[in-house]
C-alpha cells in the first residue's frame, strides 16, 4: 500500500486518524533554505494555502509543531497563509553543528521568509512561537506587516533548573517531558479514549521521534530562550492582535493586559471556554477574530 504521507516524516503520522489531520500532514512540504549558520542549506518544513491578501505566517510553540495549526488553517478562507517549523523543532531538520538558540530560530526564520514569500506578512506567534514573532518584529520590521500574539510568551524567564541542565540529566529532563505524553498517549489507547483525543496526543507527539530532536531541546532549554524581551516588547509599532484564552493554565491570564498596555496599537481579545491553545480548542472563533483583523485591521 502506498504510504500517502510525506516520506521525511516518522512512520507513526500513518496512525492518525482525523480527517484534518490527515489532510495537512499530506499538504506538508520541505525546501531547503540556505542560511550563514552552516555550509549545507536547512531542509525546513512547512504547509502553505496560497489564496489572496497579505500573506499569514503562523509559527508554533515550544516542544511542538506546524501540526498546531491544522485546524485554524483551512478556516482561514480567502486567506493566503503560511505555516512553517521553526530551527531545531517540528519537521524542520536539526543541523547537528547549529545550536537552537533564539539568534539561530531568527536568522533561519529570516532565511526562510526571504526565500519563500519575501513580502511584508501578517506575523502569527502562538505561545513561544509568539516570543519569536515578537522578536522577529524588531528586528525586521520591514518583514511584517502586523502581529498576531496567541496566549504569547514574551514576559517570562527560563525555568530555574536550567542550571542545573548537565550530561546525563539534560537528556533525561527532555525525555521525561516525551515520555509524558507517550504515557497519556497509552492510557487513552487503553481506556478506548476517542480517536480524536488519541489523534490530539498524536500531534501533540510525534515530532518527537525526529532525529536529533533531544539534542536541540537541550540546546534551546540552555540557551535561556526569551528572557531578553520583556525590556523590548514596548518597541512593537505594528498593529496587533492580541488573543487569550480566558483559562490559560500555561501562562496564566496577567500578560496578556501586559502586553495591551504595553503595545501602542493593540487589540486584546479573550477566547471563551478556553485554555492556553485556542487555534487548537477554539479554531472557528480564533479564525474568525483573525480575519477580521486580516482583512480589515480592525478585530470588531
């Protein structure tokens, strides 16, 4: 039987189940992005909908994947709009001689905007991925056109066992945090949990299982991530669109006021019965909020 997934991904994809998650893993694609980080160029993985308007570049949180956005993304209709895996997570390869640090994520990122799009794009960060828009924003202004932040991290510093992150205990740390969801992957597949919930456990693993992935965890954890930005937030002049779940059990709710207050040109919208990942739990209401600030620059 022919395999209907792209071959770079692990054979585990070939148990999804979901229609919507099937569809998008099939649409993924890699090209190769040459960068300054190394000689040989990056393969770099990503899914596209080429429609109308500016185009939508979304970008993923921590330990996860373009595979967040699985839902949101066909409902953004008449939306021309890019998901991409960022240096060191998702699908993306992991160069064994670049470290993942936030200076690396950015210049690929950069690296891969140029190549691919290289017009000014309405910039989608979700959780870490927001850290990322934020700080892509500043530096390449000229690259975005606005920002959308979904329950974004921006104010918060590195976990304080980052220190103590050495051989041996650095890769256990990493591979405890997989084998947490493999165990609740386990007990879902035991308890005849919904195929929806087991696909969701799926998603929520399965980039896991890409080469190299426990060293650029542990290479990203050390690199202190995005403590550097909450003195620079302040900077952001783009039109922004800032969408929180009401019950983030992540981050809690306090940043997203910060981050209001904070941006000249902000709109803040919370997402009802919601969580830390509304692309994910709410996707019609989130898709919804952005294209009205796509299409209009005005969320209402």
């Amino acid at each position: 039987m022919t395999n209907p997934f792209p071959p770079f991904l692990p054979t585990s994809v070939q148990q999804l189940t979901h229609p919507a998650a099937c569809r998008f893993v099939q649409s993924m694609q890699r090209c190769a992005i040459a960068t300054p980080l190394q000689p040989q160029p990056i393969e770099t993985a990503f899914v596209k909908q080429i429609r109308e308007h500016v185009p939508l570049l979304s970008l993923h949180g921590f330990d996860s994947s373009l595979l967040e956005f699985r839902f949101l993304l066909p409902l953004l209709t008449g939306q021309t709009a890019w998901c991409v895996d960022l240096l060191g997570f998702g699908f993306t390869t992991r160069p064994a001689t670049v470290a993942c640090t936030p200076e690396h994520i950015k210049i690929h990122l950069y690296h891969f905007w140029k190549t691919q799009i290289n017009q000014p794009v309405i910039l989608l960060g979700a959780s870490m991925g927001g850290a990322v828009a934020i700080d892509f924003t500043l530096s390449h202004p000229e690259a975005v056109a606005k920002l959308i932040l979904i329950d974004s991290v921006g104010y918060t510093g590195p976990p304080p066992y980052v220190k103590f992150l050495f051989p041996p205990f650095d890769y256990l740390a990493v591979e405890y945090l997989r084998q947490r969801k493999l165990k609740a992957l386990e007990f879902c597949i035991a308890t005849q949990a919904t195929t929806d919930v087991q696909d969701l456990l799926r998603c929520s693993v399965v980039h896991t299982e890409m080469p190299g992935w426990h060293d650029s965890m542990i290479s990203f954890t050390k690199s202190g991530g995005y403590g550097f930005l909450p003195d620079r937030i302040r900077h952001i002049d783009k039109p922004t669109l800032i969408l929180w779940g009401e019950g983030d059990d992540v981050l809690g709710t306090a940043d997203a006021d910060r981050f209001h207050q904070e941006i000249r040109h902000s709109q803040l919208r919370w997402i009802r019965a919601c969580k830390h990942v509304p692309h994910i739990e709410q996707p019609e209401i989130t898709a919804q909020h952005i294209l009205n600030f796509s299409l209009t620059g005005n969320e209402n």
